[in-house]
C-alpha cells in the first residue's frame, strides 16, 4: 500500500508540532502512537518524509556529485 501525498505532509506536520513542543511521541490519523526514542530519530524521520514529499511533488534531489570535464582543445 502507497501512502499518498495528503497522508504523508498531515504525518509531517504532526512531526513538526511535537517537535516544537518538545514531546516525542505523535498520534496518527489512525489513532495509533509512535514514540520516538530520539531527537535525532525525529529528524532522521522528518528528513524521510520530505524526500517522500518531494518525490509525490515531482521535484528532484539536487546531484550530490558533479563531474567535471575539460581539455585544452588540443
């Protein structure tokens, strides 16, 4: 089962919302709760979603490595 674009930016910006209030566990739109053991796991998730986000939106990672080619035009 894919999880679509609306599910994926409610479950962001119920992560946020905790996040800013400082609590580590988030409550679903199916009732069910997650506990986060870390700040970091929090980020690590929020980080995964966004890329999801980006993927539904269409949008594309940035390269992470650019090569480069040159001669001296001999």
């Amino acid at each position: 089962m894919q999880v679509g674009w609306t599910e994926l930016t409610e479950a962001r910006e119920r992560l946020m919302l905790a996040m800013s209030n400082g609590v580590r566990s988030v409550r679903d739109s199916n009732g069910e709760e997650v506990t986060y053991a870390s700040v970091s796991e929090m980020r690590s998730t929020l980080r995964f979603l966004d890329s999801e986000i980006a993927k539904r939106k269409g949008a594309r990672k940035p390269p992470s490595t650019i090569y480069l080619n040159s001669s001296k035009g001999l």
